[in-house]
C-alpha cells in the first residue's frame, strides 16, 4: 500500500452525507464495517490504485455549529442508523476531524440555507473575492498541516436555488472582475469550486447547484490542470428511472406517464420545502427519463418534506405505459432508502477517483464518472448501464495506459 | 419489400400468447394497430431483412376445440384487452388461419395439460415416432398448400412437468431408437422440437418445457442446419430481475433476500397451479438474481392462481439489501401486466430473428437472443442489458457482413 | 310495486359519473347488470319502500355538447369501461334521457368549468334570479311531460373554485335581494341547489362545491320543507381514510404522518389541475383523518392530473405511525379504482334515499347519509363505521315508525 | 392508585412478544416511555380500577436459555428496535424479573419448537399430570415470593401444530384420566392452561394453539370461576382484513379474490417455517373475510421465513372486487410492521382486563376480548369495529355496575 497521505475536503461537512462519508472513512480505517456499497471496492477496481481508506484525513467548511459526532447521534436518534458500537469505536476520528471544521460561507447561498447557520465565527458582509481567499487559506492550512499528498474538495452542502446564468459566466477573463462587484456574480457554491480549482485541487460537486458548472469555471480548471465532476449524486428515484428506463426503451414499449412522489424528513428536506431550492432539485430529476427513450411522456416528480421520515427517503413511482395491441399496463415501485447511507459512500468513491484522476493528470470534466450523478457534467447518456460502462472503459484504459 | 410468403406455425396455437401473436400480426398486416412492444420494430432493425407482418401466414398444433376468434373473445370477456375494433378488423384472417389449425399430440405431456384436452379428433396410443411423422405431414401440409418460402415453430404451450434427462438424450444415436419404445423417452414438447429440425426449420421454445434443450436435438439440428432458441419467455417478473439485479451489483448493494409472489388467472396458470409444471417455472425464475451477483441471497418465488385476475399477471417482488455501514434497505415493486400482451409480439420478434438466421445459414442455438428469455440456451448472462448489448452486436455484424 | 315515478335530475348530467348513474339505472332496468355496489340494495334495505330502478326518469343540465351516449363511447374508449353488451342494450335509453337535456348556467362557475362549455344554446349574461328561473322551468318541465310523482336534483358538475361565504350569506332575508346584483353573491351551483329547494325538491350535492351549504339556503329548505344532502362524494382515498383512522386510534398507535398521493386524468382531473378548484377538494379530503384521531398528525393530500390514467384514480397513501416503546412503522396503499364506477351507484342510492326522506315529511339535513360524503352536512363524525351505524338506525327507526 | 401487587405469568416468556411486553411494563414503570399503543391507556379506560404498570412482577416458563436481556440485545442488534436509553434504563427490572424464570415442558409441543429448547434443566420424560404439578407449583411459588393478590397467566410461546380434538376432550370426566395416559391427550399450551385454571387463575392465549379451547377446559374454568381468552393475538394483516372487510361489505361491493403474503424473520417465523406448525397459523388468519363478507371469495394466505426481515413482518395483500357495472378494482396494501412492538402491549391490555374481571368475578370465556384475537372465544363477530364495540359496552357496563 502506498504511503500517500490524501484528504477529503467537505463543503457542508456535518449534514447527514458528509457525515456518513466520515464516519464510513473512520469505521473502514478501524475494521469495524466492510466495504458493501463502496463501488470502487468491486473487483473491477482492485488494480486500480486507489487511495485506502487509511490514507484519508477529512476536513471541511460548515455554517452550522454541529460537528460530526453530534450529527452522529442525531442520525441515530432520529433515523434509527449507526448502530452504537461502530459510532463508539470511531469517536476519536471524529474528534479529531472536527478540529479541521473551519467557518463556510453564506455569500449568496440564498434565505432557506442562510436560515440554517447558526456558528458565531461565520463572516460577515465579505466580498466574493475576500471569501474565495480565505476559503483557500483553510485548504492550504488543511493540507499543510496533515502533511496531505493531495486534497480533494467534494460539495455535499444543500441544495441552493437555481442561478440564472448569462454572458458574464460564458469566460473567466470577464467573471473575475465582477468578483469584485458589491453583488457577486455566483452563488455561494461556486466560491468554493473556484477556490478549490484555482488550487489545481479536485472539486467534486454531489449537489444540483451551479459549482463549477459554467464556463469560465471549466476554463480556470483547464487553465491550473485541475479536474472536476459533478452533477447532484443520483441515490435513489434517479438511479431506479436511469435503470428501468432502458428496459421500457428496449422493449418497445411506450411510456405514458411517469408519476413520481418523494417523501423525506432530513435538514436536506427541510431546504427543499423551500420552493425555490427544490426546482433546482426538480430539474434534474425530471429530465432523466425523456432523455432515455427520446420522447416526453408527461411526467411529474413531486419531493415533499415530511417530518416524522427523517433520513428515510420514500419514493412512490407509478409507471404506465402501452404495449402491443394498445393495451395500458403499469409499473409501481416504492423506495425507502436512508439518504445519507446511500449518498455517504459514493463521496468516497468520487474522492478516490479524482484524486487518481488528478495524479493522472487529467484536466477537467470528468465524464467517465456519470454513473454518480443525476446531471453529469459534459455527458447526455442517462442510461444508468451505458453510464456504467463508460466507468468500466476508463479503468480498462488505466490497465492499457500501464501496459504501455 | 420482399415478396417471399413465411409461415409461423405455433405448438399450443390458440392459448393466449399464440392467439395475441396471431391477432397481432392480422392487426399489423391490415394497419389498425402500430408496432409498439415489437422489439425488431425498434430503428436498430431497420435496415435488416426482416419478413414484414403481411408476409406470415399462420397454423398451428392445438388439443383442445377453442380456434383463435373464441380465444379472443375470452380474452374480451375476461381480460377486458383488445378492443373491438381491433378484433373486429381482423375476423377474417383469424378464420382463415384457423383453417390450418391441427390435433396436436398428448404423449407425455403430463396430466394438467392432458386435462385440457377436448379436441375430438386427438391421436390416441401413437408412438412417439408416428406422433413426430404426423406432424411433419402437418407442416408440410402447410407450407406446400400455403406456398411458403419458410416455416417457423414456436412452442407456446402450457409448461410440462420437469422432465429428467439422462445418458440417452446425451446422442442422437442413442435416443433415436428410443422413439420406438413404449414409454417413449421425451416430452410431448420434444416430439415437435425434432418434428421441426428434422425437417431443417427453425425452432423457438417460448416456454420453460424441455423441448430442443438435449444435446441429442441440438446434434439434430446441426445435422439438419437449423436453428434454435429458447427458453421461457421473459415477459415480467423475471424481465425486471434481470433489470434490477446488475444495479444491486454495481452499486455494490448486498442482497440480502428477494421475495417474488406472483398471482394471475389464465390457462397457464391452472397447469401452473398444478405443484409438478410450477417447478419448471420456478426454477428457471429463481436462477437469475444469484447468477448475475454472483452469490446466493435468500430467494421465494411463488406462482399462485388467483381466477379473477384473469391474464392479468400480477407480481409483487420485495428486495432487501444491505448497504453502507450495515444498513437495511428495502425496494418493492408491484408488476402488473397482461402476460399475452407481454408475451405476444415477442413471439413475433423472435419468429422474425429466426427465419433472418435460417436464411443466412446459421445453424445451432441463436445464442443472440438471449434477451428474450429466462433461460437463454447456451448463454450464462442473465443481465438484460448486457443481453441487449448480444442482440445489438449480432445486428452490427450483420451489417458488416453485407458490406463484404 | 309502487307505481310512482320519479325523477332524477342532474347537473353535469354528462360527466362520467352522471352519465355512469344514468347507464346504471337503464341496465337495471333492462336487467343486464346485477345491483353489486349499490348501497341500497344491502339487506339492510330490503324491507323500506325504496324506487326501483324502474320507476326512475333521468334528465339534466349540461353545459357541453356531449350526450350520455358519446360519454359512454369515451368512457369505453378511454378507460376501458363498460362492456359494449351493457352498453349496447342501454343505447334506446340513453337516446330517450337526452332529449331530456337542458343547457346549464355558466353564471359564476370559474374560468376552469366555463372553458369546458360548449353548447351552443348557453345564456349570455344572464342574472343569477333569471338563471334560477330558467332552472326551475326546466325542473318543472321535465317533471309535467314525464308525470313524475317526485324529482331530486343531484349536483354532479366539476368543482368549483372555494367560495368566500359573508354575512349575506347568514340569512335568506339578507340574501335574496343580492341575487338582483350584477356580481352574484353565490357560485353556480348554489343557483341550482336555489332553484331545487326553493320548489320542494330534494339537492343533493355530490361535490365540494358550495351548492346549498350556506345558512339562507337551509333557510329555504326549511321554509319550503325540502331535504338536503352533501357534501362530495366519499369514493376512493377518503373512504381508506375514513376506515383505517378509526384502526389507529383504537388501538391508540400515534399518527406522525399521513401523505396520500392522488392521480387521474378524467374531465373532473382537468378541473381540478387549475389550482383554485383543486383547494376546495383538498380542503374537505384534508381534514377527515384529524378529525378522527382528535390530533392533527403531518397530513400532505396531493390531487395531480395524468392524462393517460383517464378515470382510473390511483392513490397512494403512505401512514407513518408510532407504536410501543417508541417505534416508527409503516402501513402503504395503493387504490386503483375507477371513479364514475365508484361514484356512480352512490348517486342512485342518494337519490333513493331522499326521494324516500321527502315522501316521509322530513326536512332540510339529511344527517344520516354522512357515510356518502367526505365532509357530510351537520355531521362532524368522520368514521366510516360510525356514519354508517347513522344510517343502520336511520332504517330501524323507520321501521319503528311504520309499526306505530 | 391501589396497592394490590398482580402478576404477569408468561408461557415462552423470553422470545419477542414476551420480551417486548416485560421491556414495556418496566419501562413504564421508570415513566421512559408513554403508553402509546397500549389500548387500555384510551380515554374509554381511565375511569376503569385497571392495575397500573408499577403493580406488575413478571416471571414466567421459558424452554430456552435466553432471558430477557438476552432477547433485548437480539432484538435490539437483529431488528433495530428498543433504543438504547430505554433498554439501559431497565435491565435491573429484567435481571430482577429473570429470577422468576422457570423450565417449561417440552410435553407434545411438537418437534419444531422442541429443536429450540437449550435449557439444561428441562424435565425428561415427565407426564401431563407431573407437568401440570410442576407448573402449578411454579405459579404458586411465584405468588407467594412476591406477595402477589393476582396472577395472570398467558401464552406467548411459538405457535404449535394443529391439534385434532375429540369425544375425549368433550367433557373434563372424560379428559382428567386420559392425563395419566403415555400418549397425552394434549399439546404442551392446554397443560400451562389447565394448570392456571385449575388454580382458579385468568389464562390468555395469545397464539393459535389449542390452551383452553377445548369443552372440557372451559368446564374447568366454570368449576373453578376462572376466565379465560383467546386466541391469537391479532396484531397485523389479520387486523387489517378485521377492519377492511367491513367497507367492502358496506359499500355492497364484491370481493373476487383476496391474497395475503406475509414474510418475516424472527423465531416465530422459523417455527411457522414447519408446515405443521403453519397451518395452525393459516387457518385462523384464512377465515375473517369470509366470515365478515358472508361469503366465500378466492382466498390465499402465505407465511414465510425470510431472514433478513428479523421482527419486521411485511404483508402484502392484494384485494380484488367488482363494483358496479361488473367493473373489476384493485386495493393493494403493505403492512410493515415490527410483530414484537405490535403484540407486546396488547399483551399488557390482557392482563390487565383479564385481572379486572377475575377481580369482579366474572367467570369462563371473556367475549368482550374479541378486539384482541384473530379468532376470538366464543365470538362469531370478526368485524373490527363491532368487536371494539363490545368492548366499549362492556367498559359501559362497569360504569353502570358501580353506580348501582
């Protein structure tokens, strides 16, 4: 095993996500779980050269006071998840993660986020320009003081209303003046990818906010040689419609409606109840299917806060669709998934290619990770198989680059 | 388009699925209903010589009085699937080809199938070699009357009793005096699968009975050069575990149990309910999870016949996982489909894709169309997609090959 | 049997569920259906002098140009319903019943309703007294040419949007010289329940429009000793509601949420899809699980149009409960019912029951039909049981009454 | 409050249901949890000299090692129930209460349950009449050690397989010297119940087994003012038909077919898991429609053991009916539910109005019970509603009795 030290840098750390990628980081360091769900522990990775878990340190920007362990025994309050003896046995990872917490910012991340925030030391009235500094000093003093080999950032923050985009976004020479404008040109989300990339550091983006998802942002990882992906991790309703799609595809069937309801009790919840974060969430979700099968069957996709669920996402989706002879046949499935159980393990897969990625020395979108996302950066295919493949051809290209 | 004339001449013709497929092609042929469901109907195939709709003539081999008009009806009455319009357009064709129906034969089909059984011109006490002559004269007979370029055999009667095979059905050396015998050593089922490759024509088992699956009737196909494919259907339950089951496997899900509970009120599920022909079905269904994640999560199939749901095959499936951190989670799907209406147009897909291979020479098992089926000969993978992906490649070779 | 007839007059007479009612009682007059569904024909009943079918006339206001006979057509058409014999034999009634169709008031029904009129004869800028008076010629009318004995009005039109009731609306003094107004001080289908009640007949409304529930219009029911009943018809997730609540608070679970989904895509789905019409349905489906349990768990109702569904309602409910010791548990359902099937019969034992209530001299309230409605006329009790023990002491006294 | 001290005497008292009971009763008593769920914590109760959870000891027969800490931690590790703080809160209750535990008989209990016996100090080879002196003595001994006013003893031990009752157990005469027999003429549950009746104490039975169901129990129990109850706690599916069924009645709707999957885990799952022992099971939950609707839809009922379900029971029932017009409608539900959580406090109920009426002296069978069983003592009543009904006259009556 290599001796690399590598770090993962979490915008949001302490929601249900960041949390349980952290806890999962401490509990595969300590033995105390195995590796189910880790995708890059499938053998189709095993001579891939990924960072151990053991390699990891993990850092990260919160506006809320909470640090892991109270998110922890929240999750297990709450949602009933974590059972007491792998949280025991990694309180002193926690611990001492906590202390790499430093202040994030609230700099346009719209009302219902702002809401959340309740650390005192969280700055206020800074320009884009003075946040994006001192978020980069935080991973600079990050990285200097674990003796990290690499970090990489992941956004695993809430979601943020949608940002209307124009023509200051489309080249990095006209964005970086309007940095300095009084009211900054981008949402608080992509402060933190433009620190991130300016640094030539991996920024990984598991939200549907903007990130580093315009132009000028991609050209700035371009121009420091820095590699990027995102868009919004696909977990669960997302993931089951790029599965079944296909089938109803290659059977021929036609697709008439495509209902989804979404029911959910988590912080992450509680952002989107607010209207204007959860079209952004919508957004994403609504396209996959159309996409897939190459007509618009009428659709709707509804996600609905609902107190008492916590972390447990509920999912009704009922399907209909004509087969031969016009006869109208229906597909319902029903999803309960934990939110952060399904999203935490994927941080770490995102963490350990990028940062293979990066010491490769690829340079920007990275593509061959749209399996991971409901919106993947620089790639139209949906289909949750192809998507995969595309995973499976990268690492194959790994083995032949080695070869060489 | 073409001007040769084909014929499909169907094993259990006017059953549900033999009547749909029947019905379908009438309603094809005369416009009234469009190609949906139909899988060779997909822009993959258009470009390959595929015998359109108008050119199939259809017979078949059936025990019991019913013709295709009165199974529509019933399906009418007690389905409440093909509208009357549809079924009205096509009365014609439907009597016509009930003229080429004949007696199929009883010997060993097993007593839940003879039980329907009330043609009164059925063979009684032929041996398994006068039953194969009979009905070699009979597609004979019809290709010769109906000036048919080619003849296609598809086995859509209901499932037979497992049936255990042995050292005799390893050669056709040795299984052919066989024949002879009293206690004759095949299935009904396999008396028309060499019937029809004795006689060099294609040969389809849309059902899970034993049919050409010895390797005695595969050595009789290569010797007469046809081909054949089988077995079961894939039409529902099975079809979105072959679905499902790969995304367990790359999310690196652990399976923990997959419950399938099944009711529907057809004819197939009487001889299904009788306890020896649901084994067949079962175990075909019940192999497909463990195959393709490669290890063995607690399975349950259970077939049930429920007589008010008609053809209205209903599935519940309850799948239960493992993920990070040793959390339980759980999908449920609820299936609710006509299994004629599923299981129809495949059967003209697949006569389609076998008359193609015949005319180019191919001989064997048609391992490309293994999406079709539960349990494809020949082919281990039971991922639908990488299944699809055989079928796709099979249609590019073809391409190339044209361009030679 | 008695000899009298009676009338039963619809508003929206055309819509499915009027129209549903209306082939109902013309195949149980033929005697091509049996009674399953009707309420009435429980053998609780067996001994009060209900109508028979029989006996019974239909006529209506319609504001679209369609007849019962084309909505049966759609009806088979699009949602597969009614089978063509039933049809078929009805088709002389339903022909006769239409020339018992009267053009309806448009007069303050809301754009939703008013886009779907298509009649050509519809009043122009009529004012609500003249709308009543035009109503009540057509009642008059349809009872002189028919020689019927008695006529109820049942109230079947889309719903409209909620209507802000006033201190004018607190007595029939105060109200009545507002109908002389330029703006209507009530909704249109209170200018219908007006008219009915004002002439002695029986309303009944089977919507949550505002229709008769106002204190003036009781006011005038009991001046013109008629009987009225309401409101909106308990058919599909409201009735599921008014079932298992009672299950849960007897055996003293704790209720945290209750999210129910609905979607459907017949003419009433079209209507409610304009926001302002929806609330006035969600506003009586949301109140009936708190009112049971005496609590008020998270309660989330969805109404949301799917065209492909036509007029099979589908909901899914989703009851999220804690039991002993603090435990979260789960009970789902899924309904699939077809709304003009499930309404249909309710509208014919409603109409029974208050042509009975008014032959006996009752007056205003009819209470004991609380377990038709979803939010019933001077009854507070939402438990299914309960209301239906209303209606079983309802006849027993009855019957006390006769013996007297 | 009053001062007496009772008794809760459980038959298999460290498997879940038992468990779950004696957990709750201590942790009421430590005020850690509040009385959801348990039934004779309603409003309807809180005049009624009921005995408080403090007044309780528990003890009990057990045929295992475990005690209920043991059983705690399993349940707790397996199926994710009782948090923590509650379980820590009382483990010096069920250290305390594990004192009281003693050997039950293995005397025709059949093998499934005998597989699962481990204590070392189970007797060997005893007869029915040493076993119910052994049991009796027990009981006696457990009142006198604590001081007790009342005991109450009740069955929550696995269920056992059908047992076929004759002339000999027609009357007690007959029965008492067929106890000196070999070959006892009753399964291990009828021993515990004779014991406690014979002792003039209440006996509940809480599984399908045959305890006091047989003429010459009751004869006992009348002889020695004993009162008895049962059988078959009924906690879930079968609730769920007790309170469904009635609508469909209502509504004159008719029931096609009903289907009912239950999947689950736990011990009792593994016992139910023999066919024997099933059928038991299956024959109580297999009538209540029936006997509700008044007559005899298609009806199907399956148990199985799925591991990884542990204490989560999940029933799927799909519920067929035609409504009016021969329209054929669809009702699905999913019942997930922890069967531990759900019967524990039901138990308490029991107890607590089991000793209530010893206490006032009623004697024999106690109908006003049925709300509890799935095939209720002496009652023919399997509608939910009626049956809670008969409770709440009975509480009525208590009121009256005192007032006299």
């Amino acid at each position: 095993m290599s001796t690399r030290r590598v770090g993962l840098w979490l915008i949001g750390a302490c929601g249900g996500v960041g949390t349980t990628a952290t806890l999962g980081l401490a509990a595969l360091q300590r033995g105390v779980i195995d590796s189910t769900s880790l995708v890059t522990a499938l053998p189709l990775f095993h001579t891939v050269d990924l960072d151990e878990p053991a390699q990891f340190v993990v850092g990260g920007h919160e506006i809320r006071r909470a640090g892991f362990r109270q998110t922890v025994r929240e999750l297990q309050k709450r949602s009933n998840i974590f059972e007491p003896a792998i949280a025991d046995a990694c309180q002193e990872d926690l611990e001492r993660w906590e202390a790499n917490l430093r202040p994030g910012t609230l700099l346009n991340c719209g009302p219902a986020i702002a809401r959340l925030a309740d650390r005192s030391d969280l700055a206020n009235g800074e320009t884009a320009r003075e946040a994006i500094d001192r978020i980069q000093n935080d991973l600079r003093d990050f990285r200097d003081r674990n003796k990290l080999d690499q970090v990489v950032v992941v956004n695993v923050s809430s979601t943020e209303p949608p940002f209307e985009t124009g023509d200051v976004h489309e080249s990095l020479e006209r964005l970086t003046p309007a940095l300095e404008r009084r009211q900054p040109p981008l949402p608080a989300s992509s402060f933190y990818a433009w620190a991130a990339l300016d640094l030539g550091l991996p920024y990984l983006n598991f939200t549907p906010s903007l990130g580093a998802s315009v132009p000028a942002l991609l050209q700035l990882a371009e121009q420091r040689r820095a590699v990027t992906g995102g868009k919004d991790g696909k977990t669960g309703e997302t993931l089951m419609k790029s599965v079944l799609a296909p089938m109803f595809a290659m059977r021929n069937w036609q697709l008439l409606s495509w209902v989804g309801h979404n029911i959910f009790g988590n912080r992450d919840g509680q952002v989107l109840d607010d209207p204007t974060n959860k079209a952004s969430k919508i957004r994403t979700k609504d396209q996959v299917v159309s996409s897939i099968v190459g007509y618009k069957p009428q659709t709707l996709v509804s996600i609905e806060y609902i107190d008492s669920l916590d972390d447990w996402k509920t999912a009704w989706n009922h399907i209909h669709y004509k087969g031969f002879l016009g006869t109208k046949m229906t597909l319902q499935f029903i999803w309960q998934g934990c939110d952060s159980i399904l999203a935490g393990p994927l941080v770490i897969d995102l963490a350990r290619l990028a940062l293979l990625s990066q010491r490769r020395g690829e340079v920007g979108m990275l593509r061959h990770l749209a399996c991971f996302f409901k919106n993947p950066m620089g790639v139209q295919e949906h289909d949750f198989f192809k998507q995969f493949a595309m995973l499976e051809r990268y690492v194959e290209e790994l083995a032949t680059d080695e070869h060489r």
